[in-house]
C-alpha cells in the first residue's frame, strides 16, 4: 500500500477460507510496519511516510456463502469440504462470485492474492480509465480440451450453446478483471431464468466454469440481444485483430502456437520480440489496461521490460507477481534515459 496515493479511500475485503486463515491474515496485517522514504526505485508519497496501516476487512468465506454450499461439513472453521469437493477452481471462482453476490458496490476489482503496486498510483484512477471505455476481450486461442470444457460449460450455465460463438472462442485475455454490479447481476438473473432454477444449483451441475470466462461470456451474449446502456456501453475486442491495428503482428510467433492460455493473458511473451514493446505498450494504453501478467522478468532486456513497464503504464502486476522491486533495486534494470 505504500504507493497506492488513496487506499483509504477504497474499499479492501480479503476473502479467507476459514477462521485459521483469518487469524493468519490479521496477524500479518497488525504486523505490517509504516511506510519510509522510499519503497524500491520510487521515492513514497509524503502521505504515506509513516502512515496508517491500510484499512482491509477480513472476510470468512463461510459468513457470505450461499445456501446451496452450507451443511454440516462446512463451518467457519472448515470450508475444505467445499475444495475437496469442487476443486481448486471452481473454489477460487465460488470465493470470487460469493463476494461479487454479497457487497454493494458500482464496480469492483477481482484480485488473486498474488499482485503486486508497480509505481506510485491511484486506485479510481485505474476504475475510471477502465470504466471510461469498458472492453471485453476475446481471442481465437481455444486449443486445449480444458479450455473447450470452460467454454462449453459457460455457454451451458447461460442457457446457451457455444456453436453460437464460434468454435475458438475464448474470454480470459485481458487480467484486468473490473466488474459492474449491475451486470454481475443481471447474469445472475439471467441464469436463474433460462434454467428456472437456483444459480449455484445450474453453475455447479456444469462444473464450475472460471468466473471470469462465464461474465465476459454474458458480456459479449447481452450485447448482440439487448440495447440497454449497461452492455451498449462495452466494446466487444477480438486480441489478435486489434493487435495487428497496432503493428504487434510480428511478434505473434511467440504466442500463437502456445497451449492453455489466452492471447493477452500471457502477453509479455510477446516482448521476445523488443522492437515491438513501444507498440504493445500503445496498444494497452489505448484499452486502459493498467492491469498485467509478467510472469517472467527475463523475457525480454531489462531495459525494455522497464521501458514497457512504465511507458504503458502498469498500475499492478497481477495473477503472478514477480520481485519486480528487488529485481530493480539490485541492479538489473538498465533504466533507459528519462525513466527515473
């Protein structure tokens, strides 16, 4: 939090699995020390220099789990039953699709626990670049048999069929997962609707389906049958075309025959080929995606991973965060002129 300018303006919840890891979390937090000077390459903000701790609101995952999950093997101080159960995934998307049912808000950010503050930054700031011109990605990166079972299974829960789509289609590109209340709801009414039946009941009978294929899915569905402002308002953006408009296609050689992951999901592959980082990073500036996978700092020169970095510029390194301020702090960045 220290170079996030206005955390105590947002709100934070920290979603836990039971109440061990709810005593884990909160003595991390209580032990967290005060900001100094400097935070990695960056000088902190003067209004976190030994500022208060930022304000997180822990929450047990058995306090917002919906009925159809709750039983005498699940308690607050187990939810295990429901992991063992379902599996990993769809245990993380229960967790992340629970909390999006249960607090209010306009709009909200899904993280994974691993992310990381880039630079010195403001959170709305990175709402309001997104929700100035909201963008739903989708590639023709559909190449695994588990990809096909995520995609056919979203369609499933939908009420749909993903012949409708096309068979290549995939919705996990960009990590930049902001969502809106109003169509987290809608999908949720939408579902209920076409099955006449509880939504849990349907997403579990089609195998938990990744939270995020199954909401940009509804996206790209309600925007060709509807003309409320709520969907109207997203643009629709297929990865590799919008990629060749901003001359990236040379580097497609890096990403195009890759198995299990979506075109921009693992982007930073394409930044084997430096000549093209000032073009990928004109590209996401243009779709206010702030948010990025860089799994690998060695993929590239220093020099042009910092010069992406900041050019772009990233907000928070997400869904994997490298030691990017370590990285810099013990020498491996060959800072090009002008970046400080």
């Amino acid at each position: 939090m220290c170079l996030c300018l206005d955390h105590a303006e947002v709100d934070f919840y920290a979603i836990v699995s039971d109440s061990g890891e709810e005593k884990s979390f909160r003595g991390i937090l209580d032990a967290l020390q005060p900001c100094g000077q400097a935070f990695g390459r960056w000088d902190v903000p003067p209004s976190n220099i030994n500022g208060p701790a930022p304000k997180v609101e822990i929450v047990n995952m058995y306090d917002i789990l919906p009925e159809f999950f709750r039983g005498d093997n699940v308690t607050r101080e187990s939810t295990s039953y429901i992991l063992d159960t379902y599996g990993k995934f769809a245990y993380q998307s229960i967790k992340k699709l629970a909390s999006a049912m249960h607090f209010e808000y306009d709009h909200a950010l899904w993280l994974d626990s691993e992310a990381i503050a880039v630079r010195p930054f403001r959170l709305r700031q990175t709402f309001d670049t997104h929700i100035k011109a909201p963008a739903v990605f989708r590639s023709r990166m559909r190449n695994t048999d588990f990809m096909g079972e995520i995609m056919n299974n979203s369609a499933k829960v939908l009420g749909r069929s993903i012949d409708s789509f096309g068979p290549l289609l995939w919705t996990l590109e960009s990590v930049q997962w902001i969502i809106e209340r109003d169509v987290l709801r809608d999908m949720v009414r939408y579902v209920e609707a076409a099955h006449g039946r509880d939504f849990w009941s349907v997403w579990t009978e089609n195998h938990g389906p990744f939270e995020i294929n199954l909401y940009n899915l509804h996206i790209v569905a309600r925007k060709l049958e509807t003309v409320s402002s709520v969907f109207s308002k997203y643009a629709v953006l297929e990865t590799e075309r919008e990629m060749i408009r901003f001359g990236i296609a040379p580097a497609f050689p890096e990403m195009e025959f890759q198995k299990g992951t979506g075109f921009l999901e693992r982007g930073y592959n394409l930044l084997r080929r430096p000549e093209i980082q000032p073009n990928f990073s004109a590209f996401l500036r243009r779709y206010g995606q702030r948010l990025f996978r860089l799994d690998d700092l060695t993929v590239a020169p220093p020099e042009t991973v910092t010069r992406f970095i900041l050019d772009t510029p990233l907000d928070l390194l997400v869904c994997g965060a490298p030691p990017l301020h370590g990285w810099w702090r013990h020498g491996q960045d060959a800072s090009p002129p002008g970046v400080v």
